[in-house]
C-alpha cells in the first residue's frame, strides 16, 4: 500500500505492508544506484533485533553508524559524531542516508541529512508505532536542555518504508507510546474513530489487523495536513494536540525517563478539559478520556513529579508560544481541531484538576 504526499518542495511516498523492504529496493533501484555511499543510522537496540533481516533484504552495500538509543541520541553531541563519521568515511552531496529506528532516530538523521554539505537524501525506516506519526512530513530536529526539538529544520524524505516486520519486536511500553500519537490522530479527525478506542478493555486487546488498520489511518491524517501546511503556518499546528503541555512533561521529566507517546497522552487530557471551555466538547470527555488511558496504562505519576512552575517555564519556551502566549491545539469537537490563545491561569486551573484525578 502507497499513500502519497505531496508538499510545495517534494512529493514522496509512505509505503506500508510486511516484509518490503526487499521491493523497496527493487523500486528505488535507479535512485540508489546514483548515491556513491549508503549510510543507515540506527541505535544498538534496533539493530541488534534487525540487522540480520536488514542485511538479508536490503540489497545495496551499505555503512552503518550506531547511536545511542531513543532520546539520547538527540542531542547536538551525537548529531555532531554522525557528521563527522559522514566526513571520515567521504560521504558527498551524492551519499544518502536511512534513518532506521523509531522516532528519536528518524528526527535526528534526517536533521544530519539536512544540513550535511547543506543536504543530502535521506530515507526513513520507522521500526516503532510512534514513527508513523514522526517519519511522515519533514520535521527533523534535536533537543536542547531548554526545550524539546529546539534545534532542527522542515527537510523532507525521499520516502518512507513502513515495513510491519519491524512492529513484531516491539515491548508493549513502545506500543501504549505510539498508541497515543493514534488516538491524536482519530480525535483531531474522526469521532467515530474515538469510539473504537472507548471499547478497549487493555493494550493487550489490540489485534494486528486492526493496529494496522489505525496506522494506515494516522499517516493519512498526518500526510492530508502536511499536504496542506508543511511548515506550521496553520492547519499543521493541529497535530500538535496534546503536545504544548506534553512537552513540558517531557522536558521536566528527563528525556528518555518518560516516552513521548506517554507525555503527548499526558498532555492531551488537559487540552481536552480546555476544549470543554473554550471549544463545545461536552462536559466530562475528558475525564472519559482520562480513564480510557489509565486502563490502557498510561502513567500520570509523572505528572507529581513536576511542579506548575516547572511545567509553564517549559511552556512558554515552546516553539508554539509567541510574545508569551500560550498557543495551545484544541477541539471544537472531536474530530474539528482548532488553535486558541490560552492563559496560564486556565492551564494551572486544567493541571490542577489533573493532580486531583491522579490522587483519588
């Protein structure tokens, strides 16, 4: 299966079935041929779990450069030793690179392909649920200690290959945490599609079939506003549902001590409970909402680890938030997404209720 998408500077194409990395190849002979050097960056755990299937089945000589695992390798100490490995080795505006991994690894290589000898091709491999969110629309980046994906530039792929082969190892942790950028996805698009997580008795409930079903759904919705947005003028923001204050946990947590998908499903029940005050969601979803998550087991602990001050200082330097207004995604209803100038009042006023829910 192909979704295209298509931007004002590329159009590409997601590919998604199982075992195709093989076809890949065969389809994007010509291209790769060109490149002088192959590079596939991955971290240590993907390519222990892959590296015999990748070598069996991608049928070009290759180099491989390791980084450190999940968000430890956004940062500009592992973005600066892959640029020079690239260098080293005599990688050229004619080398291309593969991001295999999940999403910390596709955003970081593709920030290297952005800006090595000011851009180079590059592919993406999501090997994790989250990456069919993150893979899809360009954006790259790294973290700086002030703030999440700080550092980074709109570079999109030559294409992406989503080869469910790769889903089969995943832990039931990076499940719930690409679960959650999913059900972002259905509620800025699709009540219907909500309703469909509501009958979820657990994580442990979810066939193959259907979380394949979901992903195929997700990219569309992500590729349909990339198309129409793809450097966050307007429709793009709406994909950052849940995101404002998930960052903020995020940042505060510690990157790497608390999964993005886990922060973007923390972050989601307050713009839910500010969706019921500045947009028409009726009064509850999201304390609904809330107690689908906590079934699902999602972790609101790690909102008693952060302090509200803690948590507005990483807000107001998020790149959402201009002149000191909080930016924050929301829903007219679910399904109809909108941006809204939010008060930190109301964000305390939403936190609090949160910790509230979280202590009974």
């Amino acid at each position: 299966m192909n979704i295209p998408v298509k931007t004002t500077d590329a159009s590409y194409e997601v590919h998604l079935g199982e075992n195709i990395l093989k076809d890949f190849c065969i389809r994007y002979k010509a291209a790769l041929e060109k490149a002088d050097q192959l590079v596939i960056i991955t971290d240590e755990h993907v390519w222990s779990l892959h590296e015999q299937y990748v070598r069996k089945h991608f049928s070009f000589p290759f180099k491989v450069y390791i980084v450190p695992n999940g968000e430890a390798c956004k940062n500009f100490e592992a973005y600066f030793d892959v640029q020079t490995f690239l260098l080293q080795e005599n990688c050229s505006r004619n080398s291309a690179l593969f991001a295999l991994g999940g999403g910390a690894v596709g955003d970081l290589t593709g920030f290297v392909a952005a800006t090595f000898m000011r851009g180079i091709p590059f592919y993406q491999i999501p090997t994790t649920i989250l990456a069919h969110d993150s893979a899809v629309g360009g954006k790259t980046a790294i973290n700086h200690p002030n703030g999440k994906n700080m550092i980074g530039a709109f570079y999109q792929p030559q294409a992406v290959i989503y080869d469910f082969h790769f889903l089969a190892t995943l832990p039931e942790a990076e499940v719930r945490s690409g679960l959650a950028e999913v059900i972002k996805h259905a509620l800025i698009s699709d009540a219907e599609w909500v309703d469909e997580f509501f009958a979820l008795p657990n994580i442990e409930s979810i066939d193959n079939e259907t979380l394949l079903q979901w992903l195929e759904k997700g990219i569309r919705v992500k590729a349909r506003i990339v198309e129409l947005d793809e450097k966050e003028q307007s429709y793009r923001k709406y994909l950052n549902f849940g995101h404002t204050y998930g960052h903020a946990i995020e940042a505060t947590v510690g990157y790497g001590k608390i999964t993005h998908g886990e922060a973007v499903m923390i972050g989601m029940i307050p713009a839910l409970m500010l969706s019921e005050m500045h947009g028409n969601v009726e009064a509850g979803y999201a304390k609904t909402v809330y107690e689908l998550a906590t079934r699902l087991g999602y972790n609101f602990q790690h909102v008693l680890e952060c302090s509200f001050e803690q948590l507005a200082g990483f807000m107001l330097k998020d790149k959402k938030t201009t002149n000191g207004e909080l930016h924050f995604a929301l829903l007219q209803v679910i399904g109809e997404p909108f941006v809204q100038v939010i008060s930190m009042s109301d964000v305390q006023h939403c936190d609090e209720q949160l910790r509230k829910w979280i202590k009974e």
